[in-house]
C-alpha cells in the first residue's frame, strides 16, 4: 500500500493591509510547487469564504487553497514556507496542513 500526503496551504486572496493579491502571484507559486512537487492544484477563482470571532468582532476573510500531493511530510520545508508566506502576504497565520493519504 502506498501511502502519501495532502497537503493543503490556504492563502488570504487579500493581503494584511487589504491589497488584493495578484493572480500572477498565485500563478507564481503554483509553478514553484509544481516545479518542486511535481504538480500542484489551486482552487483560486472559486474562492472559499472564511469566517471567525476575534474579540466581540466577526473577521472575514476570502480565501484560496492549493494542493500538493508528497510522497514525504518534510515539516521543516512546510514551517519555512508558512514563515516566507506570512512575510511576503502580510499575515499574523497562514495555515498548512496534512492529510495522510492511502491510495487504493
């Protein structure tokens, strides 16, 4: 059985300051995953709506999700990753998470 992961980075379509981020930045990246990885998805023009409570305020967020498929986790490439996003977008968190997956 073969096992690799998921994973998933979900990206602010809008940076800290609200400057919307560019589809050639998201064009971008997706081609240094792949180039990486192999191949990569995005789910970009289809954006996910996010919402959460910070203090007595509901924040809203527009996001985009790309996938990648690893054969291996290599968490210190992910966390060096998260780091170089959140500076370059401007975010106090940007999410990246695993799924394990069993090809059948």
């Amino acid at each position: 059985m073969n096992t690799s992961y998921l994973i998933q980075i979900l990206l602010p379509k809008a940076k800290g300051n609200g400057e919307p981020v560019s589809q050639q930045w998201f064009e971008e990246f997706l081609e240094e995953l792949s180039g990486k990885f192999g191949g990569a998805t995005s789910f970009v023009r289809a954006p996910g709506q996010g919402l959460w409570r910070s203090g007595e305020e509901t924040q809203r967020d527009t996001i985009a999700v790309i996938e990648v498929m690893a054969a291996k986790l290599a968490p210190e490439f992910w966390r060096s990753l998260r780091e170089r996003l959140e500076r370059e977008l401007s975010q106090e968190e940007i999410v990246i998470r695993a799924q394990e997956i069993i090809v059948l």
